[in-house]
C-alpha cells in the first residue's frame, strides 16, 4: 500500500508497521483510551506533523502540554479577560465577518433567526461594536442574551482579542466553568476552521463537547478540507465522538468500552474485535468496500 507524505507510523507489529494516513484513511482521527495515553498519542502525532512544517492548534483541557512548541499560547481561566468578543474578532479579520460573530451569540444564548438577523445589522451599522454593548442594549435580542448572561460572560469578553499565529495552544487547565469552556471552543474553533496545512488537536475532546456550543464547533473542526487533519482524543466514550466519520484507534480501556467502540464502528464480533492490552492498539479504518482493523504496539 502507498502513503502520501501526511503518513504517519502510530503501530507496529512484529516487522509490520501500521500508519495513520489523513488522505487514505480519512482526516478525523479518534483516539479513544484511560490516564495519559491519549495524551501521549495525540502529541506524538502532533509532533510528526510538526516536522512536515505543519501549523498546530491543540485544544488542551488538562494544561499538560509542552507550551515551546507553540508561537501563541491563549490561556481560559474563570473570571479572567480572554479577548474572545466575536464582533471584535470579526472587525479585526480573526473570524470570516460579522455574520459568523452573530451566529456565535446566536448558538452562545439561544437567539431565533429573526433576533440573529437584527443583531447582525447592528452590528454591520455600527450600533453594536461587542458582545457586552449587545446585552445591554434596548433590543430584543438583549433580553434573551441577558437570561443567561452572568459577570463571568461580562469579563470574558474583555481584553483584547488575541493574535493566532501558525502554531496555538488553547490551554483550559484552570478553567472550572464548562460553559466559558464551551463558549471558547466554539470561538476559537470558528477562527481557525478553514486553515490549511494545520493538524488540530483536541484533548480531552469529550469535555468539550458537553455543551451546545461546544457541540456547534464539532463540524467545524471534522469537515474534511485539503491540507488539515482533526485529532479527537478523550478518555471518555461519549456517542457524539462515535459518530465523527473517521478512522479511529483504540488504546487500553475497560473490556465494554472497546466493545462500544467496535460496535460503533461496525466491527463484527470474533477475532476482529480483539481486547487491546496496555501499550497497544487497534487501529479501525474503512474503505468504501471493506471494513480493516489492525492491532499492534503503540510507539509512545
């Protein structure tokens, strides 16, 4: 079998060796597994692709990962500004335009369609320049804004929107809010969601997804796109992460887990679905014929 130059060997098996290849197998990788592995793997592949001077952006939830490999480091805490206002990003060219600013406060805090279309010609006119000049307005979209709008929403909008160059770490680690966490991925994602050349990691990528923000930015980052590769890691074998289209590689878990996982990929029962041992891992992918697993050692 030949593999393009995104290729990269993540198994081995006595003299075989097992490779993960975006443009064969699909560019949504899943890694499901317990305790560091996860972790570990993701930011192996990450480093590989780091070496075909490839731009990163991890999404990192736990704070543990090596922060000199990144040129923007853009830190989520609780009641700490994060510069994340859509409609700035929006006027300073960080998000496509204001349409995308408006639909973000539209899936943030439950807008309709007609309070979306409202607010976004405020903010084409001028009448509205942030999210927080919107939650006070007089409008109607301000009322359905303020329902749910708190001061941790008033001073995570503040600041300065920050500068996102090739390689970025999202770091979450003391972040306590899920839904400051959702609302930054969902931001974060839509700002960097048609870039080329980049692998974007995410980790744990279950955490991220509980929330109805956090599960907007799911198609943002997995639609397939020439150049980019999506990373999903996570320690937890949540539906929403079964059903991203995708190979998937399944590390050490609970015997029902990797039942789950293999029932979810389609994976008849018998020797195909052999139980992964500590420091291995069955890799899963799909042709548009047939169904393949492989097993072997992992590399990290």
């Amino acid at each position: 079998m030949k593999y393009s130059k995104l290729a990269v060997k993540i198994l081995e098996y006595e003299e075989k060796e097992i490779y993960y290849d975006p443009v064969y197998h699909g560019r949504s990788l899943k890694i499901f597994g317990i305790d560091d592995d996860p972790t570990k793997v993701i930011e192996y592949i990450g480093d590989r692709f780091l070496e075909k001077e490839y731009g990163l952006v991890f999404f990192d939830t736990r704070g543990k990962y090596s922060k000199e490999k990144f040129d923007t480091i853009v830190k989520i805490e609780d009641n700490k500004p994060t510069g994340l206002d859509p409609i700035k990003m929006a006027k300073e060219g960080i998000l496509k335009n204001f349409y995308t600013a408006a639909t973000i406060i539209q899936t943030i805090y439950g807008l309709d369609r007609s309070l979306t279309n409202k607010l976004y010609s405020d903010i084409l006119t001028g009448k509205i320049k942030s999210v927080p000049e919107a939650a006070v307005s007089k409008e109607k979209y301000s009322e359905v804004i303020r329902e749910t709008y708190t001061t941790l929403d008033e001073v995570f909008f503040k600041g300065k929107p920050p500068e996102l160059g090739k390689s970025v770490l999202i770091d979450f680690g003391n972040a306590y809010s899920i839904t400051l966490v959702g609302m930054a991925f969902l931001i974060l994602a839509a700002a960097v969601k048609d870039r080329r050349n980049t692998l974007i990691g995410i980790d744990d990528a279950a955490v991220l997804f509980y929330t109805t923000p956090g599960s907007a930015a799911i198609p943002l980052l997995t639609q397939p796109m020439r150049g980019r590769v999506t990373l999903l890691a996570s320690r937890y074998v949540a539906e929403n992460l079964l059903n991203v289209p995708g190979p998937t590689l399944v590390l050490y878990n609970d015997p029902d887990l990797q039942s789950m996982i293999y029932e979810a990929n389609g994976v008849p029962q018998g020797a195909m679905r052999k139980h992964v041992l500590k420091g291995e891992g069955a890799f899963v992918w799909r042709t548009t014929q047939t169904l393949e697993v492989e097993f072997g050692k992992l590399l990290i």
